[in-house]
C-alpha cells in the first residue's frame, strides 16, 4: 500500500477568516475576475510550476505524517469512518470511567456545525460567547467547521476558556492582518491569485500556539473530535482532517499541518493562493493543490455514509443533538444587477454560493432525521440591518460580534427545520 516518507508545505496558504462569500463573489471578485479577464486578452494565464497532483486512486492511502486517521475524504469508505467512530467511542468511555462490560455502547453525542462566511463568521463567534454567558452552553462531542468556521471551531472545541480567543479573532482584525492585494491585476497575471494572505500566517500562528496544540491533543484523547474540512482541487474531492489526530502526534511538522489546514479551509480561489502539500509516495514527489472547502460544501456535520444507529448502541435514552450555525444569511442580499458582464458573473457566483449552503442545511437535516439527531439551526436574518462596508471593517464586525452575543446570551431560538421545509 502506497504510504507517505515525507510531506512539507509550499505556497501562501488561504485566508482562514477570508472575505465573506457573498462579498467576495459579488465585490472583491469582480476585480478577480476583471484582471482574470484582463489577463486572458493580454497574454493568458500565467502558470506556475507544481509537481505532479496526486491521483485521486492513490488519495486513499495517502496519510500525511503517517498519522492514523488523520485525514478522510467525505465520501471516503464507510468501514473507516465507522472504525474511527469506535476508537472515539472507546476512549469516551475510559474519560468516564465506564467498565469494560459496557462495551458496544456509547453515550449520546453533542455535534457543533460551523459554516463559512468570512467576516461575517463574527455573528457565530459572538454567538458562542453569549451562549457561554447564559450558562447551558454544552461541551460538544464533535465540532466541525468551513472556511471562517474552521477558524472559529478549535476555540469552540476547546470551550468557554478560549472566548477571549473568538472575541478577539472578530473584532480586533482588520483586513490588513488578513491579506496585501496591492496590485491584483499582476498577481494575477504572474502568480496563482490576486492577493497574498502572508499576514494571516502570523495571525493564525499567534493563536494556535503549542499550549492550543497540547489542549486539542488532550481533548482528542477523551474521544472528542475536531473537525476541518478542505477542497483537494485536483481530485475535486472535500478532504476531512482529524486535527486532533494531528495534533497528537510527536511529529514535529505536526503544528505547521494544523496551521496550513486551517489557512486552506477558507482558501478562496483565485482570491487567494491554495496551500499546496508535498508528499512522497512510493520515491515519487508530488503536491496537492487544497483550497476553500466551501467549493464543495459550505458546512458539514458528518459523513451521512456514517449511520450512527449502525456504530454502537447508547447507553442511555437522550438523544444525540446537533447544532448548525450558519454564518450568513439565507440568501444573497437583493441588488439591481448591471447589465455587465463582471456583474452577472459576480453576482451569479454570490447566488450559488447562497443556495449551495441552502442544500447543505437540508442535506444534514435528512441525515439527522434518518438518524434521529435533534436538529438545531441558527442563521443571521433580517434583524441585522447594518450595511457592509467592505472585507474586515472593525465596526461592522464589532457590532454583528454584539449581535451574536445578544442572541446566545439571551438564550438561543433554534430552527427545529431547515427554511421551507415543513413535516
């Protein structure tokens, strides 16, 4: 079986809080696809040397730093996400002391689902805080999270400790800690994106520091999973990294995988560069091009291969519950649409994007009905009424932050349903 000896990272990476989707598809990537555009009429896309991507055949075997179950593909095979399911389940149950002839059960199972967004991530973050405030905030068994979610869910994992985290991520960045774009138009024309993303590196290294690596190691070991998804590009294929698993491991790579997993989760293409993962197999070099993991999905709360009634029995009668957070709202905000060719395409991008994170609310909610998991939703809605001021601008998240907070604080009104949707 094809096997791993090296794997070492190149590229930028991504914007792990990122431009919201709505405001990079229909703002800022109007000037990507201008100097996209641009660049075409001029000379054509310029291209940077890569080695070899890795064959979506081979993708299966691949295990970065030789971690077991550090990574899954979403679709990946059923028999491995079931046997991770019965590692976790075994050491759930030694954290609580449970004796050996409990054995084929499991307790039930808290899931956290955080969405994509960019800034607008700052609504979620202030929504844990607040549900910390009001006090029934629980400990989740699993936590999972896209694009600004994926920056978002090692603090939420790692519990009420890491509020001044959250907080501090959504309003006190600015776009300048974020990314430099310059000059898009040549970045474009002679790289792999129009901005570079350089100070987020620095940003994301502040907070996931050895400590945060040593708590989520802690927490992976009493059956607890954090979850971060990526687009693998070549293979088209969403990549789902353990970062617990990683950040147990002795490797000393262990931390930089963790950062550049997180910086790829919200990798917007074209917007920013992908991070790219040399890995050796077999004596053979090649690099995996990850991007966003909103190109695929824009939240997930498990595999639905994975059938928890089919993993073990529960001990006990509550059910498993499931909260989905979404970083945004419904639909791309109405907008009289020029009639311009950047415009169409901008505002097109912006309306799938919306309605690709309209079917994954109802794709987890048919896999929490056939499982029977509690399925609770919250979403940005029309109460929220301040105007968007651009990528990262401090007042508009500080303020969406304190709506956030007011809400959890005040005691969070869950969807039972996705929207529309009626029994």
């Amino acid at each position: 079986m094809p096997r791993v000896n090296t794997i070492s990272f190149a590229g930028d990476g991504a914007c792990v809080a990122g431009w919201r989707a709505a405001c990079v598809a229909a703002r800022a990537c109007a000037a990507v696809l201008a100097a996209t555009l641009l660049s075409v009429i001029l000379a054509g896309c310029a291209t940077i040397e890569r080695l070899p991507a890795v064959p979506l055949s081979m993708g299966h075997d691949i295990r970065p730093l030789d971690i077991p179950y550090g990574r899954f593909y979403y679709d990946g095979d059923p028999a491995e996400l079931r046997a991770l399911a019965h590692e976790v389940i075994a050491k759930s149950r030694a954290t609580r002391g449970e004796s050996s002839d409990k054995a084929g059960t499991r307790g039930a199972a808290t899931f956290l689902a955080i969405s994509g967004g960019g800034d607008d991530g700052a609504f979620g973050a202030g929504l844990l805080v607040g549900w910390t405030a009001h006090g029934d905030r629980p400990e989740f068994s699993v936590v999972t999270g896209i694009s600004t979610g994926a920056l978002s869910a090692p603090f939420a994992f790692l519990g009420p400790d890491y509020d001044h985290a959250l907080k501090s991520v959504y309003t006190e960045t600015s776009a300048s800690d974020i990314f430099s774009d310059e000059n898009p138009v040549v970045s474009i024309l002679s790289g792999d994106s129009a901005a570079d993303t350089t100070p987020l590196k620095n940003l994301i290294a502040k907070f996931i520091d050895e400590q945060t690596i040593r708590r989520i190691a802690q927490e992976y070991e009493k059956g607890r999973l954090l979850l971060v998804a990526t687009t693998n590009l070549d293979q088209a294929r969403s990549v789902i990294w353990n970062i617990g698993a990683i950040a147990q491991s002795t490797d000393p790579r262990a931390r930089a995988l963790i950062i550049e997993v997180l910086r790829a989760s919200a990798s917007i293409p074209g917007a920013f560069p992908p991070v790219m993962l040399d890995v050796t197999v077999d004596g053979k070099h090649y690099e995996e091009m990850h991007v966003d993991g909103g190109a695929m999905t824009q939240m997930f709360l498990y595999p639905p291969s994975l059938r928890l009634k089919q993993v073990e029995k529960k001990t006990t009668a509550k059910k498993d519950v499931a909260y989905i957070v979404r970083n945004g709202r419904l639909f791309r905000p109405e907008q009289q649409v020029k009639r311009q060719t950047l415009a169409i395409a901008g505002q097109a991008i912006a309306t799938m994007t919306a309605a690709n994170g309209m079917n994954d609310l109802y794709r987890i909610y048919l896999t929490t009905e056939r499982d029977g998991v509690d399925y609770n939703l919250i979403y940005l809605d029309d109460e929220f009424n301040v105007p968007y001021e651009g990528p990262f601008n401090k007042i508009y998240m500080n303020t969406l932050f304190e709506f956030g907070y007011r809400k959890g604080a005040a005691g969070i009104a869950w969807h039972k349903q996705p929207p529309g949707y009626e029994k």
